[in-house]
C-alpha cells in the first residue's frame, strides 16, 4: 500500500551475536575502560530480571520513554495523571528490572565512518557459531544476526573508506570457513 514498494521480504531473526547499541568505538585503552566499567551504575549485557505482568501505567511511561528517553517522572506524572513520586517509582523500577535500558545513539558517519555496509551470508550450519562470533567481534560490526531466511546470517557493518570495506570482504570474511556471500550492499559516502 505504500508507493514504490513493489516487494517486501521479512527473515525471523534466531540468535543475535552484536546488536547496533553494541558498537564501541575503539578509542579508550584497557584501563580507561576497565575503570569506565567499574564506574557503570547498571549492565547492558545483564539479562532482563523477571518481571510480573506491566500494567497500563508501565506502558504508557515505556512509550514516553521510548519517544524521548530523557523524560521526566514529573512529565511521566502529568501525562499518567499519577503522583510525582509513583512516577519516579516506576521509571525506576522500568530501569532496574531491565525492562528499559537507556542507551545513546552513535553516528558513525560524524566519527569517520561514512561507509555502511549489509551483507547477507549463506553460511554451513555446522560454522554459524564461529561465524557469528568473528564477524561480531570486528570493529565494525553494528548488527550480526543469525536469520531463517536464503542468507543464515546478515551482518550490518560501518567502514572509513570502500578500501576498508574491500580488505573486510576479502581478509575478514574470505577467512570464514563454510560461507557463500549472497550480497552486498551499501550506502554513505
């Protein structure tokens, strides 16, 4: 129904190896990240604890924060119609549990990376584990997923120049045992 969309094919993701909020600019040397880390008030990779059922008010305070995550409690309060304080109890019980996790958005394209990079890989079973774990732990991996689809893996990449991404494909993904690249495409510059 939208114009000029002539077909759409949607592949349901199995397992992710590196998702974009993942991508770390490697500019800190160890120790500033070790020191870094152990200054951090919460885990990004720590799994979600259990939480019971969300109610309307968690909803509403999940799709504010979700449209501007520097929302207030008192905001959350005035547009909940609750008290100042439950707001700020839910917001912060939204953030412990781990059911919102605040993140920043980096643009790789103001950081020197103006290349971006998807590239579909149809990958031998028995090596998507040692697939997925090369191609997230690469630099410029944004986004590597593991998909039921004609490519078993996808793998969204930001690159300095075209000559970066070339070495990648050549260096990087010709050492993968078991793939067939499907394609390729890019965008930037």
């Amino acid at each position: 129904a939208i114009d000029g969309v002539a077909s759409i094919r949607s592949d349901l993701v199995l397992r992710a190896a590196r998702e974009g909020f993942g991508w770390r600019l490697h500019r800190l040397g160890e120790e500033q990240t070790a020191t870094l880390t152990a200054l951090a008030d919460y885990d990004p990779d720590a799994p979600a604890a259990a939480n019971p059922a969300l109610g309307p008010n968690e909803h509403g305070a999940l799709a504010m924060l979700l449209d501007d995550g520097r929302v207030s409690s008192a905001q959350v309060a005035r547009k909940l119609s609750i008290s100042n304080s439950s707001a700020y109890r839910l917001v912060q019980n939204l953030l412990e549990s781990g059911t919102a996790r605040p993140r920043a958005e980096i643009e790789p394209a103001l950081l020197g990376y103006p290349i971006t990079a998807l590239i579909s890989l149809e990958v031998q079973p028995q090596h998507i584990p040692e697939a997925l774990a090369r191609l997230s732990a690469h630099e410029s991996a944004r986004y590597t997923v593991m998909t039921a689809g004609p490519a078993s893996v996808f793998y969204h990449g930001v690159f300095r120049s075209e000559e970066a991404l070339a070495d990648f494909v050549t260096d990087d993904i010709g050492a993968l045992p078991g793939k067939v690249i499907q394609g390729i495409k890019q965008a930037g510059t």
